[in-house]
C-alpha cells in the first residue's frame, strides 16, 4: 500500500496543532504507520532538503527545521502522497486553499507547519531517511 512521510515542522508542534493535524489525516481515511517526536541533526535536516541546497532560503529553513522538536509520521492509504499533498496545501500559505492545513493554519511559507512527501519516489527515501529503524 502507498506511504508518504509527513512531517510537523517545530512551529507546528510548538503551536500545539499535533492533534489537529493528525486528526485531518484520520479522519481522511488514512493510516498512521509511524510516528516519533525527535529534534533534528542539522545533518538529517540538510540531507532532507538536499534538492534545495543552492536555495537562497536553504540555510534558514535548515536553522528552522532543527529549531525545536518535529513530529515525524508515516502514513499510508490509497493515493496518500497526492491527496496527502492536497490536504496539506500550498507551499507558500498566501497561495493555500481555505480548509488546507497551511490556508487554515499558517501565514509565513518560511513557518508552513508541516511537509509532505512530493511523490511516490521522495516518499521512498525519506521514510528510509527518517525510519532507518523500520516501521513496527
Ligand atoms: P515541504 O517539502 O516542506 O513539504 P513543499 O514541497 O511544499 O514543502 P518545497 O519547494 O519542497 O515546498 O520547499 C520546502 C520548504 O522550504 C517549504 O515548505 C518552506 O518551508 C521552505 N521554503 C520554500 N520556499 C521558500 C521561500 N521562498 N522562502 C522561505 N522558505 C521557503
Ligand atoms: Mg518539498
């Protein structure tokens, strides 16, 4: 079945929106797989966003994402790296539809509280990334 690694950054957690988001994949239909509070190696966070290391924007969205502890989530169910991308909403939260997680919970794309797997591929690697332990 289809996975997607789905992170809250740590504006989300500090927020206290864990539950809220969680609660929007549940009830969506889809399966929680994995999860484990952590805070970030600058290393990981790096390798993570490696496709965006020329990025102006790179090292202060490493120093964001290793700024406090992230929730870090595998989920699964039919089609759940797109629709979960859905959910999720645009990048940038001044482009993200009302009722997404970033058009309802966020304002800053440098603060967009949560990341979502691109494709089946990035879904791979980053479970692999973020779950070098395996899924129970
Ligand atoms: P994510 O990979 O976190 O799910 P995304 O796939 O919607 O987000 P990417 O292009 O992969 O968008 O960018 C990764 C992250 O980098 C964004 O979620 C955001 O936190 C940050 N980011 C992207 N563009 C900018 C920008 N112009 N300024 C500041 N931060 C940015
Ligand atoms: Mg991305």
């Amino acid at each position: 079945m289809e996975q997607s690694f789905i992170m809250i950054k740590p504006d989300g957690v500090q927020r206290g929106l864990v539950g809220e988001i969680i609660s929007r994949f549940e009830k969506k239909g889809f399966y929680l797989k994995g999860m484990k509070l952590l805070t970030v190696e600058k290393s990981l966070a790096e390798n993570h966003y490696a496709d965006l290391s020329a990025k102006p924007f790179f090292p202060g969205l490493v120093e964001y994402i290793i700024s406090g502890p992230v929730v870090a989530m595998v989920w699964e169910g039919k089609n759940v790296v797109v629709t979960g991308r859905k959910i999720i909403g645009a990048t940038n939260p001044s482009d993200s539809a009302p009722g997404t997680i970033r058009g309802d919970l966020a304002i800053e794309v440098g603060r967009n509280v949560i990341h979502g797997s691109d494709s089946i591929e990035s879904a791979r690697k980053e479970i692999a990334l973020w779950f070098p332990e395996g899924l129970t």
